[in-house]
C-alpha cells in the first residue's frame, strides 16, 4: 500500500489538514506500506515558498513523517507538457480564451458539482481563428472536450472505500465526468490544472490508495478518466469527511485560529494531539461535518 498527502502551499495547514495526513500515514503504516509527500506548488498566483517552508515544519512538528524524497510539481512540468501533447494529439484539448468574467456571464451556464460548468464557448471555434488567436498571443487555457474523452474511454468504474478505512468491501463507483463538464487542463497562469498534475503524479508515486477530503469526491471522476486516457493504474480512493469549526463553516486556511501553527505557539503537546486526531478526537468547537 502506497498513501500520500499532497497539501498546496496556499496557506499554514489546519488541524483537517493534520488530521488527514496522520490518517493517510496510519493507513500504511498498518499495513507495512509506504506514505509519500508531494507538494502541489504549482499555482502561481497562490503558493509561496515561504508557506511550503512552514507546511514541512507543521507536520514534523505533529510528527508526521514520510517515506522517500518528497515530490514537488514544480519540478514535474515537463512531465505535465508531454500528457498534454499527447491529450492533443489525441484530438482531445482545445484552446479557451474566455475570462472568468465570461463564463459567469453566460446565461447558458449550467451547474456542475464544482460550480458552474463551461459552457463550451470555445469549443465551437474553427482552427483558423483558434491559430490566429494563439499566434496573436491571447492568453489561453486547454481544456478538455469531455463528450469526445468519454465517448474514447467508454464506462469507466472506480473503487471507493469506506472511511473509516477498512479494505474490504470495495465500492465500485461508476464514474460520472461529464458532469464537470470540458475541464482545463492546462491553465493561463499555471503549467497543468489540479486534475492533470494530481492525477499523473499519484501514478508517478505509485500511490495504490488515495486518501483525501471529501470537497474532492467530483474530482474522483475526472481523475479516473485522465487515468484512463493515459493508460495510468487506478488507485482506490477513501473520502474522509470534513472538519467545521464552530460556526458550522468547513475550516480554511484563511481561519488562524485552527493553524497548527497557532497550537503549537500556545504550547499544545504535539504527540497528544496527534494521538487525540488518530481517535477522531479533535480540538474544542471543531467537529466532523455531517454528511
Ligand atoms: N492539493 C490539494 C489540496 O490541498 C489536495 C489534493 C489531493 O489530495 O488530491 O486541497
């Protein structure tokens, strides 16, 4: 069994965060596996070395320690370029100029687990303007023309696992990724979209199981297809439930208040917290979000 955490340096990690990467650890570690860090440093416009710095000391200081080198997407681009080349060669990705600003505005818009799903504007272009606007240097994303990437995988199945974790029995899950709709792959501002990087890095780890929140369950099923049209294995996946704070709202980086970093200055003992967040015991006013 291979696990891994991979926390994007946006922010000092939560006591969720913690929580997660403890369970992730305990889970190979039961079962005499492998549990790997990878950091997700590849969103310009957010992540900061400083964050990744403070990340790597939150976790030492909770005690979690991983197996191996730690990977960091920044040094994987060229990884991410050859599976876009090779997505566009497979006629799959198309150039999309649209702003933000462009896509909310579009009355046709419909809703997506994840928001409001592209409603495929630029998927219509011809080849001409869609050269002519690239070569005149407009900024673009790829995304990907999901219809065609599904009609080439066909069904597709992936394996959920319940949490609390136990091996058995799996779930199959049949896999639903028109419903995010022609996701981006490669971003304006960034060498390759969440999906793209996460997917062929957790392959590139060898990672057999996957644990993560469950804000990421639709991502699942983009997930599986990329694997798919990769020819990458798929692991199993669990989808541990968040963690709210007092007011009900999920915790966010932005909430100082549950940084690790923050129990650690008011001297909370590191190894009990750790012990108290493997029996789902958390902090006072933070509880596991209902279902
Ligand atoms: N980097 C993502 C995050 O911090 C998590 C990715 C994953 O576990 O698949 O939310």
């Amino acid at each position: 069994m291979v696990t891994r955490f991979a926390p994007s340096p946006t922010g000092r990690l939560h006591v969720g965060h913690g929580w997660s990467a403890l369970m992730a650890q305990e889970m190979a570690r039961a079962a005499g596996g492998a549990f790997r860090l990878r950091i997700e440093d590849i969103d310009g416009t957010r992540s900061r070395p400083a964050h990744v710095t403070g990340i790597l000391e939150d976790l030492r200081w909770l005690g979690v320690d991983w197996d191996g080198e730690i990977m960091f997407q920044s040094q994987r681009l060229a990884h991410y370029q050859a599976a876009l080349d090779r997505l566009r060669r497979m006629g799959l990705l198309y150039p999309c100029f649209c702003t933000r600003a462009d896509i909310a505005a579009s009355a046709t818009a419909p809703h997506g687990p994840e928001g409001a799903v592209y409603p495929g504007t630029c998927r219509m272009l011809d080849q001409a303007t869609r050269q002519r606007r690239i070569a005149a240097g407009e900024p673009h994303a790829w995304r990907l023309d999901m219809a065609r990437a599904v009609a080439r995988t066909g069904p597709l199945k992936w394996v959920a696992l319940p949490f609390p974790y136990s091996p058995a029995p799996p779930v199959p899950v049949t896999a639903d990724p028109l419903a995010a709709g022609d996701v981006v792959l490669a971003r304006k501002d960034a060498p390759a979209s969440y999906h793209l990087s996460c997917t062929l890095d957790d392959a590139a780890m060898g990672v057999t199981h996957v644990l993560r929140g469950s804000d990421l369950f639709a991502a699942t099923h983009v997930h599986r297809l990329l694997q798919a049209l990769l020819d990458l294995s798929s692991p199993a996946y669990v989808h541990h439930p968040l963690l709210v704070g007092p007011d009900g709202r999920r915790l966010a980086k932005r909430d100082g208040s549950i940084a690790l970093a923050d129990l650690r200055a008011e001297g909370v003992d590191p190894a009990r917290l750790a012990d108290e967040l493997r029996q789902g015991r958390f902090p006072v006013g933070i509880s596991l979000a209902s279902a």
